[in-house]
C-alpha cells in the first residue's frame, strides 16, 4: 500500500523536499490531451492531463493496462503529439519546435529506458552506450564512460555483445546509454518489467543513484506499487486522468 505525504503546490515553483530547497520545475505538462480516432469510435487515451515535476525529482507513474501510462510518457518524450495541451522542458515548447529541431533536442536532453533494452546487438557494452553520442556527432566523453562503467558495474563487461549478458546487464547497458549523453530527463518504461527482484532492486537504486548525483529528472512507469513507492512522487493514470498521489514515506 502506497504511503502518502505532503501534496505538492502548484506554481513555477515548488518546495523540493529531496534537497530541502526551492527548484525550477524541469518539466511543466499543461492540460494534455490526447484522442485516437473520432466520432463514435473516438478513444480519450488521455484527459486534461496537467503536472509538473522538480529538476532530480524521481517520479513514478502507475496504473492498470491501457490506463493512458505509455501514451503519457510518449507525450513526455516528443515520440507522440498529443490533441491538445503543452509540455515544456526546462521552459521550452517541445510540440513547437520544428521536427529536425525536436530531434536533435530530444536526443540531447532525453534519455530513454526500455523494458526490453533495445541494445543493438552487434555492438559491445561500451559501443552501445556511446552510440547516442556518436549519432549526435560528438566525441564521448571518456571519463564519464568510465564512471558509468564503474557505477554500473561493467566494467569487466564492456567487450561483451548484448547476447552475452544477463538480463539484469543489458539494462544497465541500456541505463548507461540513456546517461552517456546527460540528459536532464530520463523516461524510464517498465525499467524493471524483464528482470527478477534482486537485479529490479539493483536497477532501481541505480537510477535513484543517477537522479541524486547528476540531478536528472526520472519518470518511471512501473505496474509495481512496492517499486513505485521508492520513488519521490506517485502519480496513477487510470482511464486517462491523472491524480497526483504525493510524496513516499517509509
């Protein structure tokens, strides 16, 4: 059972209770909606959806099977246009932007995690997380590689093909190549979906490690309540509205 705390004030700015201090919203979602078909057939997957989230806040969102969680994070991601609304990173319209402009700034402050890793698998550990690098035309940075190499634990690893790791590796394989480009938001989907409890726990205090030492905002949808509740906040999607249920106590 989820236990809830003080509920956050709406505004610009919000009481960061993590750090203790007042912060900027990294990430401002303004009355979202989202219809797929019309008429009678028309499906509300998301309705009047509005929130915002702290830089380094690690939110959670949860809910039932097509309550609106995937349709809400592709939103976040610019991997979807919504009906109406706005979302807005660090203060920029991302549904304003022009395609070739909304590409490169997602690949440039959005890292994405997914249930089923999507390493490419001719690629090694280390060629797969500097490849969001290299697709932006930068040269990686190799002492971050090797930070993440470490934190990550892959370090004995980084020669290896995806088809020679565990489950629980290859998503560290695909957490450090969400962080290798520094994102200032990583949308994490079902991070935990494929792997048992001892290498979900791993993964989950790997991501909150992330969000406190690089102050990156994570967005995680789980269907585990007891993995949600090691979040910051919880947010629940279901039917396409979304509630703010408050801070995680202990």
């Amino acid at each position: 059972m989820l236990m809830l705390c003080k509920m956050p004030r709406a505004g610009v700015f919000r009481e960061n209770f993590i750090f203790g201090r007042f912060e900027m919203n990294l990430l401002e979602v303004r009355n979202i909606c989202k219809t797929y078909g019309s008429g009678e057939t028309a499906v509300n997957a998301l309705k009047n959806v509005s929130f915002s989230v702290s830089k380094g806040e690690f939110v959670a969102i949860v809910g039932e099977s097509g309550s609106g969680k995937t349709t809400l994070l592709n939103m976040l991601g610019a991997l979807d246009t919504p009906t109406s609304g706005k979302v807005l990173i660090d203060g920029k319209d991302t549904f304003s932007m022009k395609e070739r402009e909304l590409t490169v700034f997602r690949r440039r402050n959005i890292g994405f995690i997914f249930q089923s890793f999507n390493l490419i698998p001719e690629l090694t550990v280390e060629q797969n997380m500097v490849f969001p690098v290299l697709l932006d035309y930068q040269k990686p940075n190799e002492r971050h590689m090797e930070e993440l190499l470490e934190a990550l634990k892959l370090k004995e690893r980084r020669r290896h093909l995806p088809s020679q790791l565990s489950g629980g590796q290859q998503q560290r394989v695909a957490i450090g190549r969400a962080l290798m480009t520094r994102p200032s938001l990583i949308l994490a989907d079902e991070p935990t979906g494929n792997l048992d409890s001892q290498n979900s726990s791993e993964v989950i205090a790997m991501l909150k490690e992330a969000s406190k030492k690089y102050e990156q905002t994570i967005i995680m949808i789980t269907h585990n309540r007891g993995i949600a509740q090691t979040a910051d906040r919880v947010l629940q999607v279901s039917d396409g509205v979304l509630v703010d249920l408050g801070r995680c106590g202990e």
